[in-house]
C-alpha cells in the first residue's frame, strides 16, 4: 500500500470517528498558587468538539484520494 492510500484510510477513519464521538477531552494540569517550596496545581478538563463538517469533509478528501490516487 503506497502512502497516498495510507493516508486516504486514515483520513476515512478520522472522519468516522469524529462523526461517531464528536469529539475528545484531556486533563490540563496548572499550577494555580506557587509560594516558596510549596505549589498548588489544578487539574481541569478540557473538552474539543469536532465540528460534523470537519467530519464529514476528512471523509469526503479521504474518498476522492482513495478513487483518484490509483489513477496514473
């Protein structure tokens, strides 16, 4: 498999996940208060949507480089 079809999979699978979850959080650890020797860290929760057009459009690219990429 040449890397122009690696890519169109990974981009179908990312379209379809983003689609399928909407998107994706993580922890995001700061430091809120740091006095001498002592520190204080706050651990928040971010969350990214993953817009349905992104999602849709990774599939769509994903499908034309998939068809047109064995053409030569």
């Amino acid at each position: 498999m040449n890397s122009l079809k690696f890519v169109a999979v990974v981009l179908i699978a990312a379209g379809v996940l983003a689609l399928v979850y909407g998107g994706f959080s993580y922890t995001k650890e700061t430091t809120a208060v740091k006095l001498g020797p002592l520190e204080l860290s706050v651990k928040e929760k971010e969350t990214v949507n993953v817009p349905l057009w992104a999602g849709v459009g990774a599939i769509v690219v994903g499908g034309l480089l998939l068809a047109m990429g064995g053409k030569k």
